[in-house]
C-alpha cells in the first residue's frame, strides 16, 4: 500500500474558494493612489496621509483559458484588511518619516505568512511633508490537502482552512487521517496574528494522534523589531506520543513519552535599535513520563517487545519548576534578497549576528521534585549580498543535576551558502548536524527524519546519536512562460553519516546518499510558498533503502533552520523559546 500527496492541493490551492470568502469590502478605488510622482526618501518630514492597497493574490491578467481563474479570486477573495495592515505599521499620520521606520515597517508587514510582499514609498504631498503609499499582496488563503492511496479505501487524509479568514490574519484548519489499526487523526489549528487587535499572536491547537495526541495554546507578542521596547509570551502544552527505535534486527520497538510543559516569560531592550541586548525572565514548569512497556507498531496494532526491556533503564519520570534568566545580544541588519528559499519570492536574511542565553535553576514550585541547572545557548551570524550568502545557526542544552553529573545534552546547527550568480539559478549548499549525550527521554536519530535524513531512507534501519548530513542542489528557473506560477527544476545530492553513542541499538554507520531530481512551482507567481515534487535514489548500499517519491509544499523563508523532528523531541519542553525566535 502506498500513499502520497498529490498535486491536487496545489491546484486546489488555485482554485478553490477560501472558507469565508467574502466580496472585497476594503480594496480602495482607484483614484486612491497618489498620482504617478517620484519617490523620495524620508527625512523626519511629517507624515500628512497614508494610503494602504491591498492586492489579491493575482494581480495581472492570465492565459484566455485560465482567466476565469484571476476573475474568480479577486471578485470572492478576501483582501487582508486595511486595518491589519496598518497595525503592521511603526509610522502614523502626524509622525515625522525615517528610513529605518519606514523600512522595519515594510520588513514586519513582509515577514506575516498571510502576504506575498510589501512595499512602502514615500511621496512628496507639495506642502513640505509626505504621503506614504502601503501596498501588499496577499498569499494565497487556501489551505488543502488530499492524501490517497493505490487500494481501497482511496482517500486516507484531509485538511483544510484558511490562512486568513476574511482577510483578518487568522489561520484556521482541520485535519482528517485515516488511522487504519488506530485511532483517526482528527486536529484543528488557530492562530490569529492580531490577537486583541495588537500585533500579539495567539495559538489554540488540538491533536489527537493515531497513537496518542497534543494539544497547545499560546499567548505572545514577538519580538518583531528592535524598535520595540519588549517581548513576552505564555503558553501551556502537552504531547503523548511513541518514540520509535530502529534496530538492525527488525523495525525495532517503541516507547510512550507523555510530556506536559507551561512558561511565562518577557524579555526588554537596552540599548539602540541595530546595537542592542535583551534582558529577561521566565518561570517554566515541565514533567516527563515514559511508559514501562516496550511494544511494537504493526499495521494490525500493537505488540509487546520483550526484548526490549533492557533499555529502559536509561530512562527515569520528570517534574521540575524553573526560574530563568534570559539574555541576549543582537548586532543586525536585514537584506532583502529574491529566489533564496522561495522560488522566486522575496525573503530578508539577517545580516550580523545575534545570541541568546538562558540560566535557569530548579525551586520546589508547583511540585517541583528534581534539583538540577539548566543552560542554553543560541548563536547566529550570517553575511552576503543578493548573490552570495552564508548563514550559521547553532543551539545547545544542558542539565546539571545532582551529583554534578551533566545529562541531556542536545546540540544542532545548520550552515548554508545560497549562490545566485545568474538571476534564474541558485546553488544551494547546507550542513545539518546534530548530537545528544545522556539525554533522559527516549531518543534516537536516524536518517528516516523527513528534515534532518536523506530521502529514500524511511525504512533503513540505521540509527545513532550523532548525526550530519551534506545537501547540495542546483536550482534551474526557465523564462517565464505562464503568468499562473512559477516552475523550476533541480537536482541534489545529500550525503550523511551517523555516529553511535549511549543511545539504544546505536552504531557507526557507512557513509550513505541520495541523488536526485525536483519539479518546483510556486502559485501564483513569486509566492514565498514552494510546492516540490522529488524523486530521490539512494546510494551507498543500504539494503532497507529504496526509490522515493516526495510531495512538500511550505513557506522555507520564514526560519533559517528547520529543526529535525527526532532530535527537537530530546529537548527541553518547557522552554519560552519565542522569545528568542527573531524575525
């Protein structure tokens, strides 16, 4: 049996109408927009009007045949509304114009995943001042997707939402999957992006698993730009879920981990946007439990796994209450660059380098039990033009208990170097690493892990507790033919390489790989959301190996580095770590 997901939800995507789809209320007329005039800078001249154009998702004409398409969504789109846009805004009527507040404006407005781009001109309204001209285009709000299978019963999965419900920045989806010998996963997800009418994020989310569940809710206002003074955030959380261990013998056994976590927490700025630290404190509390029984995940259900039994001792039950001191520095700038990890969209990389750090010590709060220090550390540095860049970003944990023993040790990082030299190719090159020493929750790396592994590689049955990982791709954009979307064209190579250590059935393993091909498109044109199809071909001999097809589709352009699900799983819960996820 077989599934995948199919290219139905890219053109659902195209087609279908969003879920609360209403006639454009807040699109202005045209003679809204200042006559055509040059453009000037701002220099502290007093703002006398601001102007805000909100554009659907197509904006130029399409092919005859696919017309009624760009017709379609414009007449029942949901334009972001001219409210939401303006609350993006660091400048107002009647405040004097800079280029930093005008520029940090566009980037805030450019980073919300509900819009394609931004942008933000200053005209001179003849009377010593300027009149500021907002406009946006928005992404497309449909969220869909299908998965089916080749046998009966053909449809085995479903989500749908919107991504901007009514064009008020609210996300909001349902999920369905068939859960064969277990339960069906049924989820649903909300995030509104202006909670309270503020430029605060709220979360609400509920899983219930195949094989176990989580749900969470968040309260928090980022730290957007160094022109605001603070950032906090609340949250509370839990998961249940079975942690797999792959072994030579068979596909190996799994173990239960229910871990239950809540933080509150608020970092402040000292210093000059550009310049800064940051200053804070968090109070987080987490419990860990793991399952005394080792069982084995069939597709008939579950069955117990005596042989398993003897690594359970590595593992023991958690409950700690934290005080964190938190701080950081940031020495940043933001360049905007085009077709990094978009096909052709716009994205800003952080240019400098930014840290954080993170002390906390345990107290006999809300039935704290352990005694213990905690550290992290988070260091990022990234420099380049529009045709050359290269980024850094690595994160480490660790716990101090008693006895002066360290465990839990977690560390990651991501290094990449985007080459643009021709404006319809890139070379992509990036190292993933990732390693955990005496971690005390159930944990394995392998190279199964759809983020961190190698394609083609779901059924091997390597595994170890230190893992790196080397992608090269070619990317390759012909002409433009079709004002529909984007298309491109690439080719990789991914070699990796796993290291054995204290980790269950963990051992050294040959160097393995993946050469491959992908179709890209991106719709509608310039959209920060990538649709890839690839087709990866193991080499290196593994005998648990074979061809595979993937279909992904996401927005890349948001986080510099995507953390792998296998080693995200050994960290600390509890964590406020929104606090120190930087725009």
């Amino acid at each position: 049996m077989t599934r995948a997901r199919v290219w139905l939800g890219a053109l659902l995507s195209a087609m279908a109408l969003p879920v609360a789809a209403q006639p454009v209320t807040n699109a202005p007329a045209p003679s809204a927009r200042p006559p055509v005039r040059p453009t000037v800078l701002c220099t502290r001249q007093v703002i006398s009007n601001i102007v805000v154009l909100t554009q659907p998702p197509y904006t130029d004409r399409l092919p005859d045949r696919l017309e009624f398409v760009r017709r379609a969504m414009v007449e029942l789109h949901a334009n972001t509304r001219d409210e939401v846009v303006r609350r993006y805004l660091l400048l107002n009527v009647g405040d004097e114009c800079t280029e930093l507040l005008r520029q940090e404006s566009e980037r805030l407005l450019r980073v919300q995943p509900f819009l394609v781009d931004a942008r933000i001109r200053a005209y001179d309204d003849g009377k010593g001042g300027v009149e500021l001209e907002v406009e946006t285009r928005d992404e497309f709000s449909v969220v869909a997707d299908l998965r089916l299978s080749g046998v009966a019963p053909m449809l085995r999965g479903v989500t749908m939402g919107e991504s901007n419900v009514a064009g008020r920045g609210v996300y909001a989806a349902v999920q369905w999957r068939d859960g064969l010998a277990y339960n069906d996963l049924v989820g649903v997800r909300v995030v509104d992006h202006q909670f309270m009418g503020e430029r605060n994020i709220a979360r609400l989310y509920g899983t219930r698993a195949p094989q176990g569940h989580e749900y969470g809710t968040e309260v928090l206002r980022p730290y957007y730009t160094d022109l605001q003074r603070m950032a906090w955030r609340i949250g509370v959380g839990g998961t249940r879920d079975y942690v797999r261990f792959v072994r030579p013998s068979d596909a190996g056994a799994a173990l239960a981990l229910r871990r239950e976590f809540a933080d509150i927490g608020a970092v402040w700025r000292v210093g000059e946007p550009g310049r800064l630290r940051l200053f804070g404190a968090a109070l987080t509390h987490s419990r860990d439990a793991v399952d005394s029984r080792p069982v084995i995940i069939t597709p008939e259900g579950f069955r117990d796994d005596p042989l398993a039994s003897g690594f359970l001792p590595f593992y023991r039950q958690s409950q700690v209450t934290r005080i964190n001191a938190l701080a950081g520095m940031r020495r940043l700038s933001f360049l905007r660059v085009e077709g990094f990890d978009a096909l052709t969209g716009v994205q800003d990389m952080r240019v400098g380098f930014e840290s954080a750090f993170m002390l906390a010590r345990s107290v006999g709060l809300l039935g704290g039990r352990d005694n213990d220090w905690f550290l992290r550390y988070g260091l990022y540095a990234g420099a380049g033009s529009p045709r050359s860049f290269v980024g850094v970003e690595t994160i480490t944990e660790a716990r101090r208990g008693e006895g002066d023993a360290w465990d839990g040790i977690v560390s990651s990082g991501h290094a990449a170097w985007y080459f643009k030299p021709w404006r319809n190719q890139l070379t992509l090159t990036s190292v993933d690493w990732g390693a955990g020493w005496n971690v005390r929750v159930p944990y394995q790396l392998s190279f199964a892990d759809r983020e961190g592994g190698l394609l083609g590689y779901r059924n091997s049955r390597l595994a170890g507790s230190h893992r790196a990982v080397l992608r090269v791709e070619q990317r390759w954009l012909p002409s433009p033919r079709t004002t529909v979307g984007d298309l491109g064209l690439a080719f990789f190579a991914d070699v990796g390489r796993l290291w054995s250590g204290d980790v269950p059935f963990a051992a050294t393993s040959p160097v393995r790989g993946t050469v491959g091909v992908g179709l890209l498109a991106a719709v509608p044109r310039r959209s920060r959301r990538m649709w890839r199809l690839d087709l990866g071909i193991p080499v290196g001999g593994d005998p648990f190996s074979q061809i595979e097809v993937r279909f992904t589709g996401a927005d890349f352009t948001r986080v510099f580095a995507r953390q792998a699900r296998d080693l995200d799983q050994a960290r600390e819960r509890s964590l406020p770590r929104s606090l120190f996820t930087w725009p």
